[in-house]
C-alpha cells in the first residue's frame, strides 16, 4: 500500500513529492505498517497459545499458521475464527482499497497525459509491475485463507501456502526486470 501511494504521488503530484513524501511522512508510514504487522502477529500468537490442542501438535504444513493450528483445537474455535477474520479481512480490504484508489488516480492521470509525450509509457511501466505483483500475492492469498472448508484438504492447504509465500517474491525480480529491455530481448530469444 506504501508502495502505492508512493507510485500515486510521484505520478499524480509530482510537485509535492518532497513534501508529501518526506522522512516524518515516511516514518509515520512505516510506524503503521510496523504497528500492524506486529498487531497481526499478536493476535495470531495469542490465539495460538490459549487454544487447547487435543490431537496433537504436529503440522502438515511449511508454516505454523492458525488456520491449521485451530484445526488441531478440541474447543469450539468458532469465535475466535471470526475474529481472526474480521481483523485480517479489515486491514486486508483497507489496503485494497487503498491501492485500488491509487491506481484509479494514478490510470486516470496517466491517460490525461497525451500520447505524443511518451510519459505514457514510462507511467504505465513503472506502475504495472508493482500491480501484478500485488495482484498475485492478493489473489493467491486471498484463495489460501478465505476457501470454503468443503475443498479444504491437507495437501490443498500445503500448495496453497507454498504458492502464496514462494511464488510472489520469486517472481518479483523477473517481474521487476521486465522493465529492461535487455532482459526483454534474452527472453523473446529463448521462446
């Protein structure tokens, strides 16, 4: 989201980067970020440390998530389900629709600019990596936690999370680099 409105005001206000976008704007967004990453952890590591585990503490899984940890609860863990998933799904849909906001302003800024320029170009080259990366990470990890539990199998769970946690930052650098037109040239070569 950071990421974002960085991209949103380099863009669409470029004169006001300096202001907008200072060290006490950037400290105060990294101090969010921090904030709720660390209330996330807490609520998961709560929640992991109150459940009465009844059939076992083994993992089928890479990571110790808490879908899988209150899988393995013999109390009712309704509740705290949906807590986890009111918290996650807030702050999931508010970055959301912040980036979504972001990148509306930032396609309708672009568009505005004529073509003859070839700002256009570079605008939509630098936003659209960061969107498909977003995209992927959002998509697969949105299918990971928010599936029906009808399909939810063991090894679906397990794919799921290695697809969410690997694939994403494996792809950022070619992602990232297909802005090179070396990079672009090599790979054209090898299909």
């Amino acid at each position: 989201t950071i990421m974002c409105y960085d991209r949103y005001v380099s863009i669409c206000k470029p004169l006001h980067y300096g202001t907008l976008l200072g060290s006490r704007a950037c400290a105060h967004m990294a101090a969010a970020a921090w904030a709720s990453g660390f209330l996330s952890a807490l609520l998961h590591t709560a929640n992991t440390f109150s459940l009465p585990l009844c059939h076992g503490n083994a993992l089928g899984q890479f990571f110790c998530e808490i879908p899988q940890i209150l899988k393995l609860s013999c109390s009712n863990s309704y509740l705290r389900e949906i807590g986890l998933l009111l918290v996650t799904g807030s702050l999931s849909l508010c970055c959301f629709v912040l980036i979504v906001f972001s990148y509306v302003q930032i396609f309708m800024a672009v568009l505005r600019i004529p073509s003859e320029q070839g700002r256009r170009h570079k605008a939509f080259s630098t936003c659209l990596p960061h969107l498909i990366v977003v995209s992927l990470f959002l998509s697969t990890g949105i299918f990971a936690y928010l599936k029906p539990p009808s399909i939810s199998s063991p090894s679906l769970d397990l794919s799921l999370s290695v697809l969410y946690s690997v694939v994403p930052p494996a792809l950022n650098p070619l992602i990232y680099s297909l802005r090179n037109q070396e990079l672009k040239a090599a790979l054209w070569t090898l299909m």
